[in-house]
C-alpha cells in the first residue's frame, strides 16, 4: 500500500527517497511538502485536492452520524475517518509527486 520510490537526478547525481516517512509528511501538510520538495505548481494543485478530501471526510462522517447514530459507530467513525481521509490524501500526494518528478527529468531508481 505505501510503496517506497527511489528517484536520481541523471545529470547532478542527486537521489530522492519517498518512503513510508514521506507518506506521513504528506499525509498531514500536503502542499506544504510538496512546495518543500520544489514543486510549488504542484503544490498549488494539491491544495484544492486537500480541501476536497477534507470536505468529503467531514460530510461522511455526519452521513454515518446521521444514517447510524448508535454511539458506538459515532465514537468508531470519529476515529475512522479522519484516518482514512489523511491515509487518502497521503496516497494521493506521494503519486502525484512521483509523477512529477518523472516529468522533471528524474528517473525511478531501484
């Protein structure tokens, strides 16, 4: 689920490693690592991603709130969800930066 990439620089002899830490970063600031990273165009189109994913976290869990409303799914889903919603944005940064750094010349090492 959390595949560690392995990214070199052809000309600077430069090597980037997005690993398990990496999804941990990006899972909790997300643009801001990407703009840590260099990638401040990717960034700025993370942000948007970023708010979906926290719109869509937020109106779920009043969805199973509401449709449920036993505490025991209301005190499960309080916990649930925002670990699904940081696990998802996390997955979904750490693609789009591998992607980058394809298009930015860096070839996937092994």
């Amino acid at each position: 689920m959390f595949t560690t990439y392995r990214f070199d620089h052809p000309e600077t002899d430069a090597s980037q490693t997005l690993d398990a830490r990496s999804y941990l970063w990006a899972s909790l600031f997300g643009p801001l690592y990407a703009l840590r990273l260099g990638f401040p165009v990717l960034a700025l189109l993370i942000l948007p991603i970023s708010v979906a994913i926290t719109v869509v976290a937020f109106f779920g869990f009043g969805l199973v709130d509401w449709a449920l409303g036993s505490e025991l799914v209301t005190v499960s889903a309080l916990f649930a969800v925002p670990v699904a919603a940081l696990a998802a944005q996390g997955i979904i940064v750490i693609e789009l930066l591998r992607k980058a750094y394809l298009r930015a010349g860096w070839q996937e090492g092994y």
